[in-house]
C-alpha cells in the first residue's frame, strides 16, 4: 500500500556471457542476461546459500512442506484466495522451495507483467503472513488421499529407494502422513521469515527479454528496499549429509499387489570423478549408453522387460556421481534379468562402449545441449552454478563434440 523511497544501484560491472551485475544499496546483488530466445518470458531464480544441509535433520518435516506454507501464506491484506483473483490474467508464477544446499525463490512472468512479479518478490520479503487456516484446510484435503497413496505400491517403492539411497536420512524420505502429523506449521513461518530477513544473503538472477533501462527503476524499487543487514551473513554450517550413503546396501521386500510383478533399482555412486564439463558429459553418456544396452539386451534379447532405463549424473556440489536404472519384470524373470543387467553395466565399463552406441549417445547429447542453449532455462541455472564458482558453460559444446570413443572407454575403465 506504502512503497519505501527507491534504493540506489551502487555498483555496476559488465559479468561473462552478455550478463550485467549490478549491487544495490542495500546489498542484495542482481545478475541480468538479456536474450531473444522468447518474446515474452523472464525467469528469476534468488537464492542463498543453505539448503537441506543446513536445517538439522529435526527439521525435515518442516522443510518437507515449506513450499506449500509459503503457497498458502498471506501477503499483506491478501489471502490466497484473494490473491489468486488479484493476479487472474496475470501471467506471473513465484515459489519458494529449499534445495539440496540453497534457500531458493524462483518464477516467471510476461513482460507486461514483471512489475506485477517484481510486487511478489517484495511482498515475499516484506509482508508474508501466516494462514494456518489455509494451510489446515489444504492439508486436510490431501490427508486422505495420501493415506491412500501410501498403499500405492509404486509410491511404496520409490520410499524405499530413497530410503535406501540416503541412508534413512529424515531429508529425503518421500512425503506421506506421518510428515503432515510432524510438521509444525509455527516452525515452517518462522524458517521462511528467517530465510527472508536479509536480502543481502540473495543474489537475483533475471534472464530473458529484459530491457535494463526499464528494468533498473523496478529493481531499485522492489529489490533495493527489501529488508536488509547491509551485508551477507556469515556462510551456514552444514549439519545435514545431504550424499548418497557409502557401501554396499540391498533392499529387497515383497509387497502385495493386483497384478503382480517385480521392481529393480540399483544406484552406484562415488566421489572419485573431479567435477568438469568433460567428466560431467561422460557421466552423463554412460546412463544414456546403458539405456540402450539394456533395450537391445534386457528388452529385445531376453524378452524381460518393456522400458528398462538408466541414467547417470555427476552432482557439482557434493562433488558425488550417480549411475541409476530401474526396470519392471515378472518374478520368474528376475534372477536372470538381475544378473544381465549387472554383467552388461561391468562388460560397458570394462570393455567400453561400441561405435555405434557411442555416436548415438553422443549426438543426441550434442541435439539437446543446441536446443538447451537457446533456453532462458538453461542460462537461468547455470548462470547460479557460475555465480556459485561453477562454470559449466565454458567449452560445454566442446566437451560434446570433441569427446573421442577412446576417451570416453578410457574414462570407463578408470571409473570401474
């Protein structure tokens, strides 16, 4: 209702890849890429170093269904309800979620309509109010039908792997009715207010058609004067694991189900692959190389399966490399199937990948990254990766196109 005189931009300087950084008076630092990929989109993401691994395992309810408290919160005079008739023809979206190691508020919005966003952000920051009301009618909506789910036997199985995976680590059990009766709807208002106190903890990225010269008066207004200590606050410690767990783990149940079949995950998972472009895209083309093994083999030879997949990545913030796949069988198939996959997972990385598969791999890699890059998406995440010490742009075509088979066999039997 009563906006606070403008801020000022204090510092100016021109950043890599056609980005401006601009810090403001009350230091919360904005990144901005101009680009011509849509006519009408701007993406924000605003985070701060956090995340999972800085909210004590205690937490974990909480932090589990922080998201939605921020949804249903009020912001200023307006519920949600009345929000949601305020912004009806508007096309603006802004969350709230806590990843792995960052607090992060992102969303979209036309270009018409960023002033419109740009009140969002403020009022994120400056009048998020609790609707305990809200959110115990919508938690009442969902209890039944989780109760149900809970009995779903793929829900059933996609708890284990993650229970399996992460150690039983509270922060990644998947969401049923036990977290809503733990969850404390006082505590998940207080962790957002604490999140949101210090605007000086966030850096803004805005990517899209921006206009700076229009851009600037919005980000002095609704930027500069957020609530501030002037400075970033002391970088949290990590008090959460937030890395797959180490050794040898198997979880086998059965489960009753209508119609009968068998389920099979297997995670591999080390922290002995530096992180780069190079061994990120080989990591990477190891999953999608195993998908097709496993569709000429698991699929077309042995007749087990109709969708085996897999996939691989390497995590640059806990430095981890994961190799997953999962497919569906019957029980008279498994034990076969199980020692198939695993004997073609060893034969790839021992005795490498063919050419054929490679070239495969390889150009599709090469495709998707020519379609990613003109994505305000693409520039949207990896210019917080940069921001946070990680470049991943730089000579990411290359690492593609210039990977040889011999490179990539190389890598594999260092990697077994």
């Amino acid at each position: 209702a009563k906006l606070p005189a403008p801020g000022k931009i204090t510092a100016t300087k021109e950043g890599k890849y056609g980005t401006t950084e601009f810090t403001l008076s009350n230091g919360a630092r904005v990144i901005v890429k101009p680009t011509d990929f849509k006519q009408d989109e701007v993406v924000m993401t605003a985070y701060r170093d956090g995340g999972k691994r800085s909210y004590p395992a205690s937490q974990a309810a909480n932090i589990a269904l922080i998201e939605d408290v921020y949804n249903l919160a009020k912001m200023g005079p307006f519920d949600h309800t009345k929000l949601e008739k305020y912004l009806a023809g508007k096309k603006v979206s802004l969350s709230y979620s806590v990843g792995n190691t960052a607090d992060i508020l992102e969303g979209n919005s036309t270009v018409k309509d960023l002033p419109t966003f740009m009140e969002l952000v403020y009022s994120s920051f400056t009048q998020l109010g609790a609707d305990a009301e809200a959110y115990n009618t919508e938690i009442g909506k969902i209890r039944s039908l989780m109760a149900n789910q809970e009995k779903d036997a793929n829900y059933v199985f996609s708890k284990h792997i993650k229970s399996a995976t992460y150690g039983n680590n509270p922060m990644f059990q998947a969401v049923g009715v036990s977290t809503l009766d733990a969850a404390n709807y006082d505590q998940m208002i207080d962790l957002l207010h604490k999140s949101l106190a210090n605007a000086a903890d966030y850096t803004f990225i805005f990517t899209g058609n921006v206009d700076l010269n229009t851009f600037k008066p919005l980000m002095e207004q609704y930027i500069a004067t957020l609530p501030s200590t002037g400075k970033k606050s002391a970088a949290p410690k990590q008090v959460t694991d937030i890395k797959q767990v180490t050794g040898q783990v198997a979880d086998k149940f059965p489960y009753p189900m209508k119609t009968p079949s068998v389920m099979v995950c297997n995670s591999y998972s080390d922290t002995n692959v530096a992180y780069n472009p190079k061994n990120s895209v080989m990591i990477d083309l190891l999953g999608d190389a195993l998908s097709n093994v496993f569709t000429e083999t698991l699929r077309e030879e042995e007749g087990g399966t109709y969708s085996p997949y897999a996939y691989a990545r390497l995590n640059p913030y806990t430095g981890q490399w994961a190799l997953v796949y999962v497919f569906q069988t019957n029980k008279d198939m498994q034990q076969k199937l199980e020692k198939r996959a695993n004997d073609e997972l060893m034969k790839l990385l021992k005795e490498g990948i063919k050419e054929d598969n490679f070239q495969k791999v390889k150009g599709a890699a090469l495709s998707q990254y020519d379609i990613n890059v003109r994505t305000n998406a693409y520039w949207d995440s990896e210019l917080m990766m940069l921001d946070r010490g990680i470049d991943d742009i730089t000579g990411a075509r290359e690492a593609i196109a210039d990977l040889t088979l011999a490179e990539m066999n190389a890598f594999l039997k260092s990697l077994y």
